[in-house]
C-alpha cells in the first residue's frame, strides 16, 4: 500500500490504542520495505485528525494549573504530557502525509517520529493508570494542532515552527518538572522523562535539518529566517531558561544560542 495511504489511515484512527497500534505497524511495514514511498504522489490533507471523545477540549487559558504535590495535581501534569504525546503523533504524521515531493528520507525521519511519540503516549498513559486515571480524564486544549493548521502550506515554516519552537519549548521544560517529580519522590516518572527528552532531542534535531535543507534549497539564511518567521506567524514567545546544551543538541547553531541568551 502506498506511504500516503497508511498515512491517512493512522491519522484517521481515533482511538489512542488504535492510532498507536497503526503507527507502530507502519514503521515496522516502512522498515522491512512493504511500503511504497511514493513521495510526489498528491496528498487530499486531513485537517481534522482522528481524536477521541475525551479530553475536552477547551481555550489553553482555561485549562487549570497543575500541580506536582499532590497525587490528583500529578496526574493532570501527566495527563498534560500524555495529551501532547498524543498530538505529537499527528503531528508528526501530517508532516510525512501533507508535503509531496520531499527526499525519502524526510518520510522515513517522521515515521520514526510517529513512531517514538506513540511509545512516549504509551508510557505515560501506562503511569497515569497507576494514579487511577487514564487520558482523557482532564480537560486540555489544541494549541498544538492549530499549529499544524497555521504551517500548513510550507514545509520550511512547518519545520521553523513546530519542532523548532514548539517541541523545543519542552526541552525547556523538562529540567523543571523533573525537579517537581524528584521532589514528589514519583522516580518511574523520572525514567520517562527521561527517554522522552532523549528522543525529543532528536525530533528537535530532525526538524533543525530539514528546515536548513529546505534554506538551503531556497537559498535563504536559516537564523534570518527564523526569526522572521517566529514574528510573520506569531508564534509562541520564547521565553527562557533555555535548555541550551539540550537545544545544542537539537540542532540549534551557536549564533542562536547566543541569540537565545540575551533574551
């Protein structure tokens, strides 16, 4: 079957088990050669990827703050991870269905992608039941996805602006929350932290590349570039501290981080 229609039928699934389930058979399908790549074959995109029932849905300014203290704030903050996860899978998804005409391996770096952020959803809904919740139990919001949306109609934006700002601002966050669960003695939720930075350097670092191939294709700078576009799209602020060395590690060149620092 061809890549885009493997594609469109793992962004379709609603369930989270089933979703998870299809990514995982695609990249072992993709890995093993049983799946045609196809890549200037034209895409009809899914703006509307499938999701379950629960979470609602609500405004990011009214989702309630969470907590690390106490079992039920834990949970949320889980919940709130699980939830990103979750999007990160269509996310990366849509990035191999939506843009025809990229290199091979473009589809086989977002695949992998796909694949590592259903394994992260898994574990913390996997940690989250053993706080007696599972996701969908708290509210969340879709800032994520309407992401995807406002990048749609470029790949070099979708790159900037996705891994390289959004994804990005969790390498921030992680040292933070790693801090409040040592401190809330919640160790298993430490090692998950802990596979899921390392992996999410590297989607950081995977957007870091095609966003400079796509510059370089265009014969445009890549600093330049995005700073402009961080103001063209009004995108979220970045706002430190900044995870340099993580940031380092993703891609990000040493002007940018010196950039980065005097913000």
């Amino acid at each position: 079957m061809p890549l885009p229609w493997r594609l469109a039928e793992c962004l379709r699934a609603r369930q989270p088990a089933d979703k998870v389930a299809c990514v995982h058979g695609l990249q072992a399908d993709w890995l093993a050669g049983h799946v045609a790549v196809d890549c200037d074959a034209g895409r009809t995109p899914i703006d509307c990827p499938g999701q379950p029932d629960q979470p609602a849905l609500i405004p990011p300014q009214q989702v309630p703050r969470r907590r690390a203290d106490t079992v039920a704030g834990r949970a949320a903050l889980i919940h709130a991870l699980a939830h990103i996860e979750f999007n990160a899978i269509n996310l990366a998804l849509d990035a191999a269905h939506r843009f025809a005409g990229m290199p091979p391996a473009y589809y086989a770096d977002w695949l992998r992608v796909a694949d590592e952020e259903a394994l992260h959803f898994d574990l913390l809904n996997a940690h989250l039941a053993t706080l007696g919740h599972t996701y969908g139990d708290f509210p969340a919001h879709n800032g994520l996805w309407e992401m995807a949306l406002r990048t749609a109609d470029d790949p070099l934006v979708r790159m900037a602006l996705v891994p390289r700002v959004l994804e990005a601002r969790g390498l921030d966050a992680t040292p933070l929350i790693v801090g409040k669960l040592k401190a809330a003695q919640d160790l298993r939720m430490v090692e998950i932290l802990g596979v899921i930075e390392r992996d999410e350097i590297g989607h950081v670092a995977i957007g870091s590349h095609w966003f400079e191939h796509l510059c370089r294709a265009r014969g445009v700078e890549p600093a330049a570039t995005f700073r402009q576009l961080l103001i063209e799209y009004d995108a979220p602020p970045l706002k430190p501290p900044f995870n340099l060395e993580a940031r380092r590690l993703a891609g990000f060149s040493q002007p940018e981080l010196d950039w980065l620092s005097r913000l």
